[in-house]
C-alpha cells in the first residue's frame, strides 16, 4: 500500500462523568489504526460509539488524555504553535450539520475565502477570487452564489459550501464527520459522488464517519467498526462487508435496511429469531 | 381486564374493512408571499389492519398529509375529506375529535422528546389515554406497565414513574409506541418514527412496531424519507413529490417493478451493504422543488433523465398505464412499463 498519512496510537479520551467528581467515562479507549495517502477510510459506529470524538482528537479540537496521533511521523499533540497551524491548514474538518456550521451572517465568499486569508495572507484579492471560482467549479456551485448568505441555500447546497470552505487551504487529509446524515436521500448520492470525485482529482486522504455501513461503502477503501469505544473491527470493504468477523459489525449489517423487500423479509426474519429482544 | 363501557365507545373493525378513505385533500399554508400548497389533490384509502407507507423528501407534504390525518393542521385551507370509519374528520366537532385522538387513531411523533411533557412521569403520560377515558388510576397503572413491558421496557414497575429525560433515545420511542397503542387504536399514524435513531435501535423499533400492530390488527400509516425501511415493513405504498401521490403500489411491484422516474431514481441513489460496488452512485440532479415555487407541468420534469416536451407543459394524471398493475403520475409510465427492470 501507500505511504501512511496518519497513524494514531493507543488513543484515549476520558470524560468525568456527571454529578462525581472521581468517576470517569472512557469515550475513546486505546484506539489505534493507520491512514493510507490517498485512500478513504471508513469510521462507522452509533451513537456513543467515540468515532466523532477520536475524529476531534485526531484533529486536536479536544485533547486526548493520552495516546499519539503522527501526521506524517510527527505528533500532533506535542507540536509547536506554528507547527500546529500548519497542521490544521492541512487536516481539514467537514461537519454533519450544514445549518449550524455556516455563519448565518457572513456571505458564502468570505465563508470559503476566511480560510485564505488567514494562511496565505499574502494572496492579493484577485488571486483569492480566482481561487473561488475555482473551488465553487470543484463543489458544483455558481459565482453568482458568492454574494448570498447561507440562508437561502438548501441542506445539500450548505454541504458544498463547507466542502469548498474546508479544501480553500488546500489540505491533504479531510476528516468528514456524518457528512450527509442530515441530507435528503436523492442529494446523499450526489455529495457521496462529490467526495470520491474530489479525492480522485485531488487525491485527497478522506476519513469519513458514519453511523450506517451502507454510507461508506462506496467510498471507503477501508472501514472501522467502533463500539464503546472500541475497534471492533478494522479492514478491508471486502472483508468487513464480505465477510465481518465481529458480531457487532454483523449486527450492524443485518440492521441496516436495503430497498429490497424479499431481502429485508429475510432480514426481518433473521433479528426475529437472533437479535430481537435485545433492548438499547 | 378492559370494563365494559370503555371498550363499547370504540366502533370495532374487522380485519379488511374501509377504516381509512382520504379523498382529495388539499391543503394550503398562507405564506409570506402568497398561498403555498403543501399537499394536491391527495386520495389513498386503507384498510384495517394494513401497514401502509408514504414516502418522500423534504417539502414533498408527506408529514403535512399525516398531520390532516387528525385534524391536527391549524392555519391551513384545507379541502377534501378524511374519512374514518365513515365519518368526516376534518368537519368534526373539537369535542369529538378530542375522544378520536389517541383512541381509535394515535400518533407516533417523529421526536419523542419534545412530543412529550417533559415534567410529567412516563407512566403519567403512557396510562393518560386510559385515565381520559375513564379507567380508574389503579387499573390505569397496572395496564401502563404492562404495555411498558410489552414494548420491552425492562423493570416498568420502577420506569413507570421516570421522567422523560431519564429516557434513552430508543427507550423514549419505545415508551411513544406504548401511548400510541394502549388504546388499542383502529390507526396509527408514525410520522418518521425513527429518523432520529442509530441503525440498530431504528430495526428494533420497526419491528416491534411491525410486531404489535400484527398481532392486534392495527393499521399503521408509516411516513418516511427512506424507503429502504419500508420494505419489510410495508404492504403497500405511496411516493409523493411535490405535494402530489407520484406513485402507489404493492411493495414488490414499487421496488421490483417501478414505473415513475422518481421512484427509480431514489432507488438507484440508495447506498446499500451489498451488492456491485458502482464507481459511482447513481443521482437524481438538482433538489426537490420548495412549495413555493412549484415547476409547471409534472413537477418532477427539470429533475428527470426521460424528461419529454410533454413534461413541462401538461400535469400528467396518477394512472395505470396499459401492461402495468399500479398507477403513476408520468407521461411515459407506459413506457417505463414496457421495459421492466432494464432501467434498475
């Protein structure tokens, strides 16, 4: 395979639980796994599972209580200021919400363009505007919309302007967190497409979160099953939808629904017989 | 278990019986800029004990179609009828709307945590449908714990008296299914019941709704925006764009055998956990219309890949082209029905 990107090592997060002052809740519990450039790998749990909160560490948005994150061999957690804003232009953030992570007042230039000017201060406005256009040509958006507030974009139209926002400073690793969770279904499949398209044509390394496996599967060249915290399960889309090893990954599997109905029936069947009664 | 005279206000239905026939409805939101027809024209029938699906994106008045089902839409025009077991809703006097809803039809809401009274217990809420109906405070509680436990709520006894926030996610909506069917309603309307849940509680959820509602006969009205979940759960469905039925069937003749541009583009663009892994998903361009602002002709036309002249300048009608067994709203439904499955 490629030359690894990033590599995080014995990863832990711990959060004090509410109400003691001792007790503490490990959300992240010695996650280790390794990032390929130019590959995109999958980060798949449910809710509570600590995929969006390793995805933070990752980025250190939130300290780790312990481990090692090394982007290109060097920790991220011990890096200098200048050092770390280096790494942030370079490790870029998309988030689930498209409606709260736009600033309702800023125009959508300034939005995608806020980015530049804080790390290649020297751009002159030309030189910034040309890059716009460029990036709203990447994501499937118009000039035109450049002047406008977020208000008057739908779901998936917001989902591109965060896109263009977070590949303004030109990064090489995206971390994508639940990015088309809260999109209509027939503008899921065009956002997916837009990311396979971006990582192809700028050969972008993706980690991308979900809490379905149906999600990443056409992306993901890899996928990561987190439970509890936990790794359960971390390979190939081959072997993890072929043939998952974990009975939490099957479990995953048999949950999520296809639109097939004789299949489902069977599916059906299946956690009628198995899984059922198991209340969460 | 059940006293006499409670159980007697309930007109009974058999297993087939008409208990649902919604003709026409329209209904109309006054907008900030002019009238907004949410849902056109909209008529479907169901029968007791059917699980029915209605499927659609945002803006496409599915929720706002569920939400007339009981009256529950204030400010808006409404036209046409729902009729329940023969009579009107939508001209029924509050007083005896009031006894209809939660009775004999329920409502499983999208979010269990705002749909429920936060300061008042579980237990209070879930025996409330009794308590309204008469059913003294004792036998109430012992049938509200007896329906948390069915709905797999484990030690109900002590969970009778949490408050909603004490809840998880999949507990609350568990506790929801519990409200909506101690009644023993003749109909539930489930409004996106488990879009705010992780894959495997959405399963659980759906199938024991799917199983309650099979052993006591209920019929269910199920809303959705994914149609993945319905294809186990559903016998028969319909697909709405726009405010308009684009498409109604069977389950397996919509999915095996659609014939609406829109419903095979949806089906197309749904990621699955098998199968060819496609280079890319297959996409319907461009986004739903807002309500506001409506294409002319079929509303689907600047979206659709087999878009004729036709298409933007005559509203196509919800028939069953020849060769086909359900209707569609489309000028080319007959052909789309003369090439099964090649357009999959």
């Amino acid at each position: 395979m490629n030359d690894v990107i990033l590599e995080v090592i014995n990863l832990v997060r711990e959060f004090p639980v509410q109400g003691s002052s001792r007790e503490v809740v490990r959300a992240v519990d010695d996650v280790s796994f390794t990032v390929y450039q130019g590959e995109a790998l999958g980060l798949v749990g449910e809710s509570g599972s600590g995929k969006s909160t390793t995805a933070r560490c990752i980025l250190r948005l939130i300290e780790p209580t312990s481990g090692a994150v090394l982007y290109q061999g060097r920790d991220v957690l011990k890096m200098s200021r200048a050092d770390l804003k280096v790494f942030r232009r370079e490790a870029q953030l998309v988030f689930q919400d498209p409606y709260s992570s736009l600033d309702p007042k800023m125009r959508v230039g300034d939005i995608i363009s806020e980015g530049l000017h804080i790390h290649f201060p020297r751009m002159s406005k030309d030189e910034v505007f040309a890059e716009l256009k460029n990036l709203l040509s990447l994501v499937g958006l118009r000039e035109d919309h450049l002047n406008r507030f977020p208000e008057s974009f739908s779901g998936g139209e917001r989902q591109r302007i965060g896109i263009a926002r977070a590949l303004a400073v030109k990064p090489s690793l995206l971390v994508c967190d639940e990015p088309v969770a809260s999109l209509d279904v027939s503008i899921q499949a065009q956002v997916l497409n837009l990311f396979q398209e971006l990582k192809e044509s700028l050969g972008l390394t993706i980690i991308f979160i979900a809490h379905d496996l149906a999600t990443v599967r056409h992306l993901c060249q890899r996928v990561a099953v987190m439970e509890q915290g936990v790794i359960r399960e971390i390979g190939s889309r081959e072997q993890i939808y072929q043939n998952p090893q974990h009975p939490y990954t099957r479990s995953l599997m048999v949950s999520v629904p296809e639109p097939d109905p004789k299949s489902e029936r069977e599916k059906l069947r299946l956690r009628q017989a198995g899984l059922d009664g198991e209340a969460v | 278990m059940i006293k006499p005279q409670t159980q007697s206000v309930k007109a009974s239905s058999n297993s087939g019986d008409l208990i649902l026939d919604v003709s026409r409805l329209s209904v109309q939101f006054q907008g900030d800029n002019g009238p907004v027809l949410a849902v056109n024209d909209v008529s479907f029938q169901v029968r007791a004990g059917e699980r029915v699906g209605i499927v659609g994106e945002s803006g496409s008045g599915k929720s706002v179609t569920a939400q007339a089902l009981l009256s529950l839409l204030s400010g808006a025009t409404i036209e046409g009828e729902v009729n329940f077991q023969g009579q009107n809703i939508l001209e029924m006097a509050p007083e005896k709307l009031r006894k209809l809803r939660g009775w004999d039809i329920s409502y499983i809401f999208q979010d269990p945590l705002s749909a429920m009274d936060p300061v008042r217990t579980v237990g209070d809420q879930v025996s409330q449908v009794l308590r309204l109906r008469g059913v003294g405070r004792l036998e109430a509680k012992e049938r509200a714990i007896a329906m948390l436990s069915r709905v797999g709520i484990r030690n109900p006894e002590a969970r009778f008296g949490d408050y909603p926030h004490q809840f998880s996610g999949g507990m609350r909506q568990r506790a929801m299914i519990a409200m909506a069917l101690i009644g023993d309603p003749a109909l539930v309307i489930a409004d996106e019941p488990t879009t705010a849940l992780d894959v495997r509680v959405q399963a659980q959820v759906i199938d024991l709704l799917y199983e309650l509602t099979e052993e006591r006969g209920v019929a269910v009205v199920f809303i959705t925006h994914d149609l993945s979940i319905l294809a186990a759960f559903a016998q028969r469905m319909m697909v709405m764009y726009a405010g308009r039925i684009v498409e109604s069937g069977a389950t397996d003749d919509i999915y095996y055998g659609s014939i609406h541009p829109y419903t095979l583009g949806l089906l197309n663009s749904l990621p699955r956990v098998t199968g060819d892994i496609a280079k890319e998903l297959t996409t319907i361009g461009g986004q739903p219309p807002a309500p506001t602002n409506i294409p002319a002709g079929c509303a689907f036309n600047p979206r659709c890949r087999y878009v004729v002249d036709q298409c933007s300048e005559e509203t196509p009608q919800l028939t069953i082209p020849k060769g086909a067994n359900h209707p569609s709203r489309c000028h080319r439904s007959q052909w789309l029905a003369e090439k099964p499955g090649e357009l999959r």
